[in-house]
C-alpha cells in the first residue's frame, strides 16, 4: 500500500522496469529527491501581468525556477494501477539558453502566445510534492 499516494497495490508479479521507474519517481517526490539534467524545456505563456518577466525577475537570465503542476503527468503507474501524485513541483537553479533571444523573443509574443524558453541547469533539480 502506498499511504502517501491513497493507493492499494498487490503485488503478485515481478514489476517490470516501467514499475520501477515510475517507484523511483514517486519516492524522489516523496523524499524532496534530487536529479541531474542537461536540459529542462518548457513554454511559458504571456499574459499581461508576466509581460516583462525575464526581464524584471530574471535580468541576467539566471535564477531559481520553479515549475509547478496540478499532478505528475504522465501519471505513473505501478503493477498498471495509476498513481495520482496530486500539486508537485520541481525546484532548479538555472540559466536560460540563448537569453538575449529568448527575452526578446518573449517581449515581441503576442499576451496569449507561448514562448519556448530552454534552461541549463546550475544543478540538480528538486523534486516536491505540494499540499
């Protein structure tokens, strides 16, 4: 039984090795674990009220990134039975590739668009799991 996950696992097979990625994933969130990546790719849509944030928050394109989502996708499974991670969030320090294109790139975005930003890592990133 995972407590944490609200979910009634039963074990009778041998967890193949989807199961254990998806275990090792789970418990990285559990933990507050870490990981090492190269690249972390994401697109941020502008609205009016983030129009000059690379800008205003990030002026020499480093700083702390946090990307939040409402759970885990793809959701993970284990034994086939789909585990719901519920709020997360993954914590990196960061620079953005290419910043002066991407800001400006950013700034030229129609408010509703979305705009490919790539970061590197300074580190590793933090896995969490949010209540």
């Amino acid at each position: 039984m995972l407590f944490r996950f609200k979910v009634n696992l039963r074990t009778g097979a041998k967890p193949t090795e989807k199961d254990l990625e998806a275990i090792a994933l789970l418990k990285r969130y559990m933990d507050n674990g870490t990981l090492d990546v190269s690249d972390i790719t994401m697109t941020v849509a502008k609205a009016e009220e983030n129009k000059g944030l690379l800008s205003e928050q990030f002026p020499d394109g480093k700083g702390l990134f946090r990307v939040a989502h409402q759970e885990h996708t793809p959701v993970p499974e284990i034994f086939g039975i789909p585990v719901r991670t519920g709020p997360v969030a993954m914590d990196v320090e960061a620079e953005i590739r290419d910043f002066p294109e991407t800001r400006e790139r950013f700034q030229k975005a129609r408010i509703g668009s979305g705009v490919k930003i790539s970061l590197r890592p300074l580190g590793p990133v933090r896995f969490s799991l949010l209540s």
